[in-house]
C-alpha cells in the first residue's frame, strides 16, 4: 500500500507500507519530528499523486509548477 504523508497541504513524501496496522508510525518526520497534517493511502488514486501534489482534504491537485 502506498501512503502519502501531508504537511501544510502538500505531499512531503510517499511511502510504501505493507502492513497498515502500523500507519501510526509514520505520523511523526523521524528526523525533525514534526507531525504531519495526515497521511493518506494513495495506491487507489488515479493518477497517483506524487512529492510536491497538494491535497485539500478530498482531492489531489497536482503542482502548478510556479
């Protein structure tokens, strides 16, 4: 399964977990260990949003590239 965890609206990195039971471990950056807004399966998005996509709480928008 892959998961994207959002800060601030936007995807910060995408992960591939295959056991979701511990989704609860990636809730947190491990370096900086600052929470993230949410982290949100992904592999059933089509097209499957990437680093740098923003997500509003519903969809996924891809970056505008300013």
């Amino acid at each position: 399964m892959i998961y994207a965890q959002i800060l601030e609206n936007t995807i910060q990195n995408v992960i591939v977990i295959d056991d979701e039971s511990i989704v609860s471990l990636f809730v947190v950056d491990f370096l900086t260990q600052t929470p993230y807004d949410a982290v949100v399966r992904i592999d059933n998005v089509d097209p499957t949003p990437g680093i740098g996509w923003t997500y509003d709480g519903t969809n996924f928008n891809p970056p505008t590239g300013d």
